[in-house]
C-alpha cells in the first residue's frame, strides 16, 4: 500500500525562511518526500474579528503570527531542488489579483520544469479579506470561479483573450506557459464548492479529518462525480496536521495523528486504507529549529515506509 508522501514547508516565525526554506525543501528531497507544501495566512488580527475557520470563540494559534507568503516560499524551495511537486495548501485565491496569480503559477511551473501544483481556496478570514482582496468576501466563490476561468486562458494557447467582471485581457500573448497543464485541486467543503471541484478541478485536497470522516467525503464525492458524468479521475492529496510527540502518547483522548512516528504511520495506514491518494504532513510548528524539523520529517518518513505504507 505504498503512497505518496509530502511535508510542509517552514513557512513560520521561529525559521529563517531565506535559508530554512530551502534547507528543508532539499532535505524532504534527500529522505524520499515526493512534494513539499506550503499555505497561506497574510496577518494575524489582534484582536480577531472572529475565531479561527470562522468557529465563534476558536482562537488563532500562535504560529499564524508571521506566515511566509506562499509563492516566494515555493520559489525559494525550486531553486532548491530538482525532483519534488511544490504544491499549494492552500492558496486563498480571491485574495489575489486572478490574472497576476495566473502569471505567477505559471512562471513558478515553467522554471520548475513542470513541478506545481495549484491548490486553491476561497478562505474564510473577514480581516484577510478587509485587509488584501480586491473584491468583498461575500463574493469568494464568484472570484475563484473568474481566477479558475482565467487561469485555464493564461495557461492555454495564445492570443489569450478573457471578459470577465474582473478581468479583461485583449487578444495578446501571455508567456511564459507552464511546462505542462498545472493540476488544481479544491476543497469540497459546500455543496457548491463539491460541484466547483467535481466539474472543474483535477483533484480534491481535503484535511486528515479521521478515517472514517474522510471516507464518507470521499464516498459522497464519488456519487457526484458519477451523477454528473465526470469520466477522469479525481486525484486526492491529504493535509495532515499531526502533533508528534517523541514517545508514544498514551492518554486516553489521543486524537488521529497526534504521538510519535509510529503512531502517525498507524493514523495514515487507517485513513489510506479507506482513502487511496497522497498524504502529506504539517509539521513545522512544534519544531524549535529547522534541525529539530529534519529529524521529525525523517522519522516519520522511516516510520511510515517501515509499516509498508
């Protein structure tokens, strides 16, 4: 039952992003990670309009408190490396300008030779959206669809020609292309959003939520995708958030993917089991230093490949 596995990148306050970022990028590479991964927070209010996901009294954790921009961070780890995916959990899309972010995807992908991929939100954050969206967050999911739209015209063949209620772009060439069609994955978080991914995106990019959780999403997206014809494939990449602990943890409240490596290779092999795709894991910001995020990545990487997953 051999998956993929990928590892987040250090993109918070106690790392020195200039040289951690790659560090770590070409370290993932050199244990046998196939893709690192970074997000996006742009500020941490203080205080918070609302609590965390938008979950009334839910508090931000501390590690929000500075986030590397996610592209810089990707661009720093491409340089880095020659093998590794670099891939977005998750780019909140209608916080960018659609054709700008276009571009750079696009960019980051050509001079990569063909290694991003394009995960891509709506987000939830009313200061995030005060703060740098162009548009209102009560029209998120109109802007993603227009940044989907614009990017399936800047990646394709030119003249590249685009009328949207953002977006206009006369008959022109727009380069450079990506090396190959950039795959995009979406949550599925909504109905609509479900319907978004089922007919526009390649693949669906949910959070270790529990095996059996995670199971019946997939099973739901499954029945959609065969309800409105969709033949293709639908590719799956797991976020992981983990908590490790160097022992085992041993209390009684243990949560999915929280204790040592072996306990995290349990948590994955059950969640892989139901759901077949690629997993990868958040584990950053419990690290100390980038030397301490080395070990724990390679621990569990060993962990992991020694249960046979």
């Amino acid at each position: 039952m051999a998956i993929k596995l990928g590892l987040s990148l250090p993109q918070m306050k106690q790392y020195d992003i200039g040289r951690d970022i790659p560090a770590i990028a070409r370290a993932a590479e050199d244990i046998g990670y196939e893709s690192v991964w970074v997000f996006e927070r742009v500020l941490f209010p203080t205080p918070a309009t609302q609590g965390l996901y938008g979950i009334e009294g839910l508090p931000w954790p501390e590690q929000y408190r500075s986030v590397a921009e996610p592209l810089v961070s990707l661009t720093l780890a491409a340089a880095a490396t020659e093998r590794v995916r670099l891939g977005t959990s998750v780019l909140v899309a209608p916080l960018h300008v659609p054709f700008e972010l276009a571009r750079s995807l696009a960019t980051l992908d050509a001079a990569s030779h063909g290694r991003v991929v394009a995960g891509l939100g709506s987000g939830w954050s009313l200061d995030e959206y005060a703060a740098q969206s162009p548009t209102p967050f009560a029209e998120r999911g109109a802007v993603l669809d227009e940044v989907l739209d614009v990017c399936q015209a800047v990646w394709g063949p030119d003249p590249v020609s685009y009328e949207g209620r953002l977006t206009t772009i006369a008959p022109s060439e727009v380069g450079p292309k990506p090396a190959r069609p950039i795959p995009v994955l979406l949550p599925a978080n909504s109905p609509r959003a479900a319907r978004r991914l089922v007919d526009r995106a390649d693949g669906w990019m949910p959070g270790a939520m529990g095996a059996e959780q995670l199971a019946q999403g997939w099973s739901g997206l499954q029945q959609l995708a065969a309800e409105r014809g969709r033949t293709r494939p639908i590719e799956v990449s797991v976020r992981i958030n983990a908590r490790y602990t160097e022992k085992p943890y041993d209390g009684g409240d243990r949560q999915p993917f929280q204790g040592s490596a072996e306990q995290l290779a349990q948590d994955l092999a059950a969640h892989a089991e139901r759901v077949p795709g690629e997993y990868f894991f958040d584990l950053q910001g419990q690290a100390r230093d980038a030397q301490e995020l080395k070990d724990v990545a390679a621990a569990v990487f060993s962990a992991v490949r020694a249960a046979g997953i």
